[in-house]
C-alpha cells in the first residue's frame, strides 16, 4: 500500500449489515407466504374453531421462524462505546466515534459511526464482517482488511478475535457458534416434526416433540454461554472500555424456547387432566369418530328384508301326479 498526497487509499469495503442481512429477509419472506395463505383460508373455519387454529398456526410459525432466523442474525452478543480515538495509522489526527461490536454464530461485525459522520474529510460509517463459519477463514478476511487499510479502531477491535491474539477467545467463540448453530437445526427438525404430530388424532406426542424443540434451544443458548468461561480481553480506547453483552437474538431464542417448552408441557397436562378441552382445542369431536365407526356397519336394504328374505313357502302337489 502507497500513501498518495499523504492519505491511505480506501478500497471498496466488505460490508455486512449487523443485524439483517439477505439471508434473513428470505427467511422472513417465505414465513409470510405461509402467514399469508393461512389468512386466507382462515374465513372458511366456522365457529370457535377459527379462533383456536388462527392461535395454533401463528404461535407455530413465530417459533419457527425464529429458530431459523437467529442463525444469522449478528446480535448474540452485542456492546458499544463512545471514544475518542486516532483513525488511521501513521497520524495524529482524533475522531469522536461510536464503536459496536456484534457477535454472531458464524462471525463479528465491527461497527465504526462518526459523530459527525463527516470529519477530517472523511465520512466515517463503517460495519465491517469477519467470519469464521465452515469455510471461512477469519485471519484471512482480518489480513484483508489490513491490505484494505481499514481504520484503526474497527482493526483493533477484530484483531481481539483472530487465532494469533494473546487473547484466544478465537476458538471458544467459533467452536461455541457451530454447536449452537447445530443444535438450532435439530430444534428446527423437531419443529417440524411437532406440527405434523398435531394433526393426528392424538396431539399429545406433538407436544412431547415441542418439548424436545424447546429443550434443544435451550441447549444451543447453553452452548453459546460457554464462551463466558474464558477470560475476555479488555478492548480499551482510552480510558473507555468497550463491554458486550447478551444481545436481542439470544434473549429472543430463549423467549421462544421457554414458550414451546409451556406449550408442550400445557398440552401434556391436558391430555392427562382434561381431555375433552384439549380435543375442542384441536377440533378433535367425537363424532367424527363415530362416523368412522359407522361407515365399517353394513347396510341391508328393508325391502330386500321383507320381500327377498322372507322362508319359502312349501309346494303343493298334485296328488294324481305320483
């Protein structure tokens, strides 16, 4: 890298939204098409039984679009700090900025806002992605944004997490993010599982598997809290310290895991205390069994009962004739 009338140059950034990204708003597409086609069925249901599927299918599609979303959102963990800091290398020159950190499954984003955005002759708006899922290399995007010549803050703060820092939180953070990650899809799967077991006659081993759906969020929360056993780097502009914390995705899949861990176990408890209530919940009447049974009677016309069936009479003969 050259210097050209003493300014690094700035080449075009890897950017990546901190909180959504393309991957999410697919995932939050195709969950409205369901919403949407839902709502357009839900006039046809007559009686109380609207207002039970209408709860049943928007509690079902809230759980699982969460479960599939925070997997990419970056807001596991999240943090940020006012600072007065020096911007690029080799010069004297401070800026008044806000610097967040936002950590997610499958990496950081570093966030750099000036306040102004416009100083030195610079507009500084920054959020910079570095990953570290299945087939990316952390230390080679860092080593890009060093060719890229970044600015000083956003390098310092992703230099925390790279596997040559004195720091080692690398590992424990990526090793952490991929067991959560799994630990999500398997909760999607039985997700799925649990609403095809709804609509059977007895809806109680759906609630069963929302009770697995809801253990295995909890265990991927379990997994990514992992990462507090290791000592944390300060990461100090100044005299300020930039701190994180748990963020909205994380607090989020532990909302969504405690409510189908409540909804499973409400629908076991009924299933054993209070069936028929369960049964009306679920649109589950008796008499649709009773049709069942009817439909195996046989019929037998009255007319073949009194005319075919009747006992021949007997034959009277001609007693000339023997």
């Amino acid at each position: 890298m050259t210097l050209f009338d003493g300014v690094y140059p700035f080449y075009p950034q890897k950017r990546k939204a901190a909180l959504l990204d393309i991957n999410i708003v697919i995932v939050i597409a195709v969950f409205l098409t369901f919403t949407c086609s839902f709502l357009l069925i839900i006039p046809g249901i007559r009686g109380r039984a609207r207002l039970y599927w209408t709860l049943r299918v928007l509690l079902s599609l809230m759980a699982g679009v969460v479960i599939v979303v925070v997997q990419f959102t970056g807001d596991w963990e999240t943090g940020w700090v006012k600072a007065n800091t020096s911007y690029k290398s080799f010069s004297g020159a401070l800026v008044n900025v806000d610097i967040g950190l936002h950590v997610g499954l499958a990496g950081v984003n570093v966030t750099l806002m000036g306040n102004p955005v416009n100083q030195i002759n610079e507009t500084i708006n920054y959020n910079e992605h570095f990953a570290w899922s299945f087939g990316a290399d952390y230390d080679h995007s860092y080593s890009e944004g060093l060719e890229r010549g970044l600015p000083n803050p956003i390098l310092y703060v992703a230099e925390k997490f790279t596997t040559q820092s004195p720091c080692g939180v690398h590992r424990q953070y990526r090793i952490s993010g991929h067991y959560a990650s799994a630990t999500l899809w398997v909760a999607f799967c039985t997700w799925l599982i649990s609403n095809m077991l709804f609509s059977m006659p007895v809806p109680v081993y759906g609630g069963y598997m929302l009770l697995v759906t809801g253990a295995f969020m909890i265990f991927s929360l379990l997994s990514f809290s992992t990462v507090r056993n290791s000592p944390m780097c300060p990461i100090q502009f100044g005299t300020t310290a930039l701190l994180i914390g748990y963020g909205g995705s994380f607090w989020l899949t532990l909302a969504i895991g405690l409510l189908c861990s409540v909804e499973g176990i409400t629908v076991v408890t009924l299933h054993y205390f209070d069936l028929d209530l369960l049964k009306t919940f679920f649109d589950l009447h008796e008499d649709k069994a009773d049709e069942c049974q009817e439909m195996t009677e046989v019929y037998i016309n009255p007319h073949f009962v009194n005319d075919g069936l009747s006992p021949p009479q007997p034959s009277k003969l001609n007693p000339g004739s023997i």
